[in-house]
C-alpha cells in the first residue's frame, strides 16, 4: 500500500485559513478532535452533534467566534440540511464536509437464542439510520452547497466519508455497522468519477480507522492491546482528516487535482491508500485476463450519468 503522510511538506495547511468547514459528530472521540485541529489551522467549523453538554465543552475550550454547534440528528435530512443551511448563512459557502457522526452495533441482530416468538419483534435499524442512511443525507447535501458560488470549480472543494477498519475487513460481531461502512467505501467509489464531471472542484474521499482511543471501542480494547496491537488517538484521525482537506490541486498527485477518490487506513497512526493497493495488485488477485476485461467495462460506464434517465 502507498502510504499517505498527513504532515508531508507538499501539504499546505495554510490553505484552510478561514476555510468553512462543516463536519457531522463533533462533540467528542475523533470528531472532537478534529475540530479543535481544524480551529487550530484557523478554519471555522460548524459542527452537529445531539450531544448538546460534551459540544458546550469543546466549545468552550476554544472558540465561540469561529466555532458553532447545530443539533443535529443525522437520521433526519432537515436536521442535516439546516445544517449546512447555517453554515451558508453565516459564511457565504461551504469550503469542506466530513461526514463523521457514527454510532456502535446495537444487540438484536443475527442472535442464536432468538425464538421464534422473539422474531416478531422488528429489530433496531438505528446503527444503519446513523452510519449509513446519515451519511448518504450528508453527502447529498454537501456535494450541492460545495458547488454554491464556486464558478466551475475554481476554489478546491473536499468531501471525506468516515469509514472503517471494519469497512474492508470482516468485523466479528459488528454486522450492521460493518455493512454500513463498507457501504461508505462503496458511495465514495461510486462518486468519484461522477463527481469530477459533475461538480466541477469537489474532492470525494473517505478515512478508515483501526482501533482508535474513544468510549465507542472500551469493550474490545483490552484484548486488542493485549496483542500488543498498534492504537490510533483521536487525534491520529483528526490530522488526516485536516490533511486531506488540503490535499488540493497543489498537492503532488498524478491525477493533477488534488486527493480525490482514495480510501485511506489509519493504523497507529500512519497512514495507508487501500484504493492505490487494491488497484496496483488487481492483475494478481484478479487475473491479468479478468483484471483487462473490468478495466475496459468499467470504462464502458463513463462516469455514470446515464443509469438514470428521468426527466427532472
């Protein structure tokens, strides 16, 4: 895998100075960490949360002028909309979005003591609803007020879908959860060529992190350090998700436009691009002959504005 450097000196940080930054679940864990990163490099933030007490918090250990909390419910497109509705109203525009609310397994699925009667009883959807269905709303939205006022393209816009370690590995145990972040990997693939002729300037990508320090793995921890396994602070994350929104088109990259369409592992703190990996082996996983036939299919597709052919 080729690694991706959150501090390399190609990145200029610089360029989210009173950036607009608006980023779901920011109250605590990674997202309140990358807030306080994001305010660090001087950009506003406008963050949702439903956690109005620990928002208060980070707030308060930073700033009231540049930072701004909405409640927000991401299971609730108004509640996304406004949103970024806000941020708009206060700013004039959306300069960068991190889809970063998300929540744990909750019990119920796949139990082997379930009976017959127990089935009666609809089991909770709420991990999907949050990890999945938020994120879509999210997205939708933001690609739209990315685009507002941006002439074409002509400011670097970015999008970053929060992922999972369990989101291209099996995660015992966590099976909606696991579904609804594989299910983010897939939207980001999904965007990336549409997106580049769509909505000229804006970068889609998404972060996947391993064991990261926060209230959302206390359970699992333990063995995982046993293992004497690697372990990522909050603030592992917040970096690259800072990094990535300033990995435009100044950024040495081969596609000449910035980080766009990669999905990044976090690991101990470093970095790794799956996307990069997985399409440099794909000739051995897949065969030489197989692996030149997708490449011509997927070519065939363009860039995916012709599945749906409704008039608007």
């Amino acid at each position: 895998m080729a690694r991706f450097d959150p501090n390399h000196k190609t990145l200029h940080l610089s360029a989210l100075e009173d950036a607009v930054v608006v980023l779901s679940g920011g109250s605590t864990g990674i997202g309140a960490a990358t807030v306080k990163e994001l305010f660090f490099r001087g950009a506003n933030v406008i963050f949702g949360d439903v956690n109005d007490a620990a928002a208060e918090e980070v707030i308060k250990s930073i700033s009231s002028e540049k930072v701004h909390y909405v409640k927000t419910d991401v299971r609730y497109y108004e509640d996304v909309r406004k949103l970024f509705q806000f941020a708009l109203s206060r700013y004039g525009r959306v300069d960068h979005a991190i889809a970063n609310a998300g929540v744990l397994e909750r019990p119920g699925w796949f139990d082997p003591r379930n009976s017959l009667d127990d089935l009666a009883k609809e089991p909770s959807t709420f991990t999907l609803d949050v990890n999945l269905t938020g994120v879509v709303f999210f997205t939708h939205l933001a690609l739209t007020y990315l685009s507002q006022n941006n002439d074409g393209g002509a400011v670097d816009k970015s999008l970053t879908l929060l992922s999972s370690h369990g989101g291209f590995k099996e995660t015992p145990g966590m099976f909606l959860y696991s579904t609804a972040k594989h299910a983010v990997i897939g939207l980001m693939r999904s965007l990336r060529p549409y997106v580049a002729n769509t909505f000229p300037g804006v970068r889609v990508n998404a972060v996947c992190p391993s064991m990261t320090r926060t209230n959302m793995v206390d359970g699992v921890v333990g063995d995982w350090q046993k293992g004497d396994l690697p372990v990522n602070g909050p603030e592992d994350i917040a970096s690259v998700l800072v990094a990535i929104a300033a990995a435009g088109p100044d950024w040495d990259n081969k596609l000449q436009r910035g980080l766009h369409g990669r999905a990044i592992y976090v690991l101990g703190g470093q970095s790794y691009d799956i996307e990069e990996g997985l399409d440099k082996t794909e000739p051995i996983w897949l065969g030489k002959d197989a692996s030149a036939k997708v490449k011509l299919a997927q070519q065939s597709l363009g860039v995916g504005d012709k599945w749906i052919t409704g008039k608007r």
